[in-house]
C-alpha cells in the first residue's frame, strides 16, 4: 500500500466521485421572474453509507429534523435542496412542507423516501411555496457535471459558489471526495448558517464514516466564525457509495488518508465560507500555541476570531492588539498573563506578558493585507488550534438590515 498526498481534481465538485449526479433549475423562490437556481437535487447512482452533522441551535428546522429521522439507518441516495425559504419556526406546515420535498425527490429518481435526505435556506418564518419546489424537480435533470450548477443553487448571500474535489489513491483503487458548501452570514462555531454536501465514491464503515465527518468539522466548521450568530438550519452530509471498487475503510493507514482528504476539503470550503462572508473584505487567521489541551486552544482562538472590536480593528488597520488579549482573557481558556507571547504575522506585540516596542506602520501595512495572521503563545502546554473569521464592515450592516426588503 502507497501512501499518496490528495491531488486536486481540475474544476472539481461534488459529483467528481463516480456514481453521483446532481441538477439544478430555477424554481422562483428566491427572486421570483429571474432566472437564478435555486432548488438542486443530488443523486447517487448506488445507495450510499450516509453521515451527517447538524445545528446545536435549540431551534431547528423541519428539514434539519427530517434528516436526523432518514440517518437513523445511516445510508441515503440524494439530497434535495432549496435556497430562499429556510422552512424553520413553520410549525407543523413545515413538517408536512419537507416530507413531501423527499417525496417529490424519491418519486422523481424511483428511490424510497426515506432514502432522501432534504435542506433549506432561506428566511427563517415563512412557508415553503411547495408548487413551485413541485414544479421546479419535473424540471431538474441530474447529471455528472451538474455539481456546479447545485453549488450555485444553495447559495444565498454568497458571493460566490464554493466547490472543490480531492482524489488518492489506495491499494490500487482511486478514491475521489468531492464536497460543496453555501454560508456568508450567522456563521458561528458548533455550525451556522452553513450547508456542506460531501460525496465520495470509497467504501466506508458507516461508524467510521460519522467519526471521520465530526472530526472533520471540529477542526473546520466549528473553527470559522464571521458574526456570532447560528441559525436553525445547519447541515453538513456525507454520502460514500462505495462505487471506488476499495476495501471498506474503517481503522488503520486507509482510515488516516481518507480523514486527511475530508479533512482538507473541509477545510477549504470553511476557509471559503469566511472569505465570502457578508461585507467581509479580510479573511482572518487565529492561531493558538501552547494551550493546556487542544479544547483550551480552540476556546481562545474562537472567542478572538469572533470578538466584533477585533473584527473593526482589523477592518480599520488599527493595531489595537489590546482587543485580542481582552478576548483571550474572557474566552474561558486557562491563560496567565505572565506567559503569554503575541504575534501580529512576523511582528511581536507581546513577549512573556509584556508590551514590547513595534513598528506600528509595519503593523498597519499587515492588516491592510487580504489575510490577518494572528497568533498567541500560551505557553502552558501543548495543545494547539486555528480558527478563522473575518473583518467587520459596513456592507455586513447594510446587508443584513435589508436581508428581506
């Protein structure tokens, strides 16, 4: 057995990985008259082993609800979406609303219904117009290259779509995970207003599969953060139809390179998330060193990534670093001031707890960059994490005060 690095696949989506199609049509829900996608369906030619990863939001959504029902025997086959109507707090209409969405997708692909999988975003309040979504699957035709166009499909704010596909190779066979994500605003760790679909065509113990997606979102989803809120209707899927021809993978070096090509596609597609966040103009990089574990480290890197005077500071390159050590200080982490070392990329704010003299126009120019670097030395241990946000602008106001005018 070879180990191989994950190469990426050109222009590659979610239905890369063999047996995977995926359409995706305008219904009118999300601008009613215009031409913009935005209901899809993904679809695996073979029935697959399924995962899936959900909001903590103590609201959630009837398609949120409906999922964690249909993964219960943790195997799937499709996946219908729709952007525009987040069908969450519509009661017992919304229920009824998101199982005829699978029964819609089931009928139309010759599947049991409880073989789909559904998810929704949109305004959270408002009635799903189920004759449309009726209207829009006769419509939809999947197809191998139909990955782009669902990618654009469950977009909402997004500026852009975000894809991406990996492939290695083991004991002969050539694995491929291809995953797509939506997410611009009420993004926050333990998930936000975020949907990711991941496919792959390898053979996967279900156990291990659900291990390897939480794995996988704890160090990516639950690491990026743009403005602190979350929403009812997070949703990540993992779809693994075995059509690879591999071994089922489930311990050993296949179940390490397989976690380390999930890994590098979540990681990716979250880093995309805050890079396209509502308004944002800066991605911003926390790195924490030398926590005593691993969950200190992640406590302090969030809380920084997420702390709103950071986010203006970084917006306004001011070099107030005195924000970043405000929010260590009430992230929860074990800190002790006397230890703690500061980085803004190359330059030193803070050496064993004190001020140390910076160039402040150096400091500037690096906020001014496209990416913030950020790092902490906690000096107590060895855990380590990153976590990831952006800048605070204007535009993230103006957005969001308009989101429904």
């Amino acid at each position: 057995m070879q180990e191989v690095e994950p190469k990426l696949v050109p222009k590659g989506t979610i239905t890369s990985a063999k047996g995977f199609l995926a359409g995706a049509v305008s219904a009118g829900l999300k601008t009613k008259g215009e031409q913009i996608t935005d209901l899809g369906i993904l679809f695996s030619e073979a029935p697959a082993v399924a995962a899936g990863m959900f909001t903590t939001n103590k609201i959630k959504a009837a398609p949120v609800i409906l999922c964690q029902r249909h993964l219960a025997k943790r195997s799937a086959q499709a996946i219908i979406v729709n952007s525009g109507y987040a069908n969450a707090c519509t009661g017992e209409q919304g229920t009824r609303d998101a199982i005829e969405m699978a029964n819609l997708a089931a009928k139309k692909l010759g599947i049991s219904a409880q073989d789909v999988l559904v998810a929704s975003t949109g305004v959270i309040g408002a009635c799903l117009p189920v004759e449309h979504i009726r209207a829009g699957v006769e419509r939809v035709t999947p197809s191998a290259e139909g990955g782009h166009e669902l990618a654009k499909a469950i977009t909402t704010t997004d500026a852009a779509p975000k894809e991406l596909a990996v492939t290695f190779n083991i004991s002969g066979s050539e694995i491929i995970i291809g995953g797509i994500a939506k997410g611009a605003g009420m993004i926050h760790p333990n998930l936000a207003t975020l949907l990711c679909f991941l496919a792959t065509d390898a053979a996967v113990d279900p156990d291990f599969l659900q291990l390897a997606l939480k794995k996988a979102v704890d160090v990516s989803f639950n690491m990026i953060t743009i403005d602190g809120d979350t929403s009812p209707n997070d949703t990540v899927l993992l779809l693994a139809n075995g059509l690879a021809g591999n071994e089922v993978i489930a311990d050993g070096l296949p179940a390490e390179m397989f976690q380390g090509a999930l890994d590098e596609i979540c990681l990716y597609l979250a880093r995309q998330v805050v890079k396209g966040g509502e308004g944002a103009t800066k991605l911003i990089e926390v790195r924490v060193e030398g926590a005593s574990s691993v969950a200190e480290a992640r406590l302090a890197a969030r809380a920084i990534a997420a702390s709103p005077l950071v986010k203006t500071a970084v917006h306004g390159c001011d070099p107030n670093w005195g924000r970043i050590i405000a929010a260590l200080g009430r992230s929860g982490s074990q800190v002790e001031e006397a230890k703690l070392d500061l980085f803004l990329a190359d330059v030193c704010l803070m050496e064993k707890g004190k001020p140390t003299p910076f160039d402040r126009e150096r400091a500037k120019a690096i906020l001014g960059q496209d990416e913030v670097n950020i790092r902490l030395c906690l000096n107590l241990g060895g855990g380590e994490a990153t976590a990831w946000g952006c800048d605070l602008s204007e535009e993230y106001v103006k957005i969001n005060s308009e989101y429904t005018t």
